[in-house]
C-alpha cells in the first residue's frame, strides 16, 4: 500500500484481487465500502489517533449514514487510490469524505462518505474526549464533498 504526506487528507492504495470481482469481473459494489473502511482507518492512524486508542478509551465510532456514488468500474488487478479526508467534526459526531480513482490516472472510479456517531460501550451517544477532538480539528478538511442538507427532490423521469 503506498500513501501520501498531506495532513487534510490521506491516500492509500489497494490492489483489486479477483475475489473482490463479481460475474461482470468489475469489482462487487460493496467492496467500495469496505475499501472506505480501509482509507478511514489509515486516515486515523496517521493523525494518531487509531481505532485501538479510541476503543481502549471506551469510545466507537458506528458508521450511521453512508453514500457512494459509482462513476466507473474497477477491474480485476487495478490499483485503486483510496482518497480520505475529515469534512466535518463535531463533539458527537464525524464525517469522512472518499474519491476513489485508478491509480496513475485521474479517473474517477466512486466518490462518497460516511457520518459516524461517537457512542460510549454501551451505544449511548457521548462527546469524544477534549484532545481525541483537538487531534481531529487539526485534520479537518473541509473542501471535499459531504451530505447535503436534507431537500424534497422531484424526480425528471
């Protein structure tokens, strides 16, 4: 896995392996979140603050809300860049925004994001300790996309 320096955002490459294709031999849409998962947690470790610490403080982070939007297939063996930045921060809350592209070109495979709640171990809602927040804010980017406020849509088709 390689990955960059920037502080606002971090990257982190994954090879697709043919277990992570469907029938169509693109990979599974699912695997987009796990690979979500996978630029978060990398992204936290390098702001050192690791899911290990926040657990061993009594804290989770449960994914609540997540979007993904696909804009181009990736295939068996493609490097995938998994993009991650924090967009939003709050004492009882978090969101991390995604772009995933091939790696050595600018295509766009998906983009999207993840809200998650800060919950004690018995999954009541609590604020996240002073200096876990202040780390945080430190890394808070918020340049990148994340969910937009809740709009009646009508649909054109």
């Amino acid at each position: 896995m390689g990955e960059d320096t920037n502080t606002k955002s971090h990257r982190v490459s994954y090879r697709v392996i043919y277990g992570d294709t469907d029938q169509m031999g693109v990979a599974y849409y699912a695997n987009h979140l796990k690979w979500f998962e996978m630029g978060r947690n990398d992204f936290m470790r390098k702001i050192g603050t690791p899911y290990t610490s926040i657990e061993k403080s009594g804290l989770m982070f449960p994914v609540t809300e997540v979007a993904c939007r696909y804009h181009r297939p990736a295939r068996y063996d493609d490097e995938v860049v998994i993009e991650t930045s924090l967009t939003e921060l709050a004492p009882v809350s978090l969101i991390f925004s995604y772009r995933l592209t091939r790696k050595g070109e600018d295509e766009l495979i998906a983009t999207g994001w993840t809200k998650h709640a800060c919950v004690d171990r018995e999954g009541q809602i609590t604020k996240m300790l002073p200096d876990m927040l202040e780390k945080m804010k430190e890394s808070l980017s918020p340049s990148a996309p994340t969910p937009q406020k809740k709009k009646k849509s009508v649909r054109t088709f």
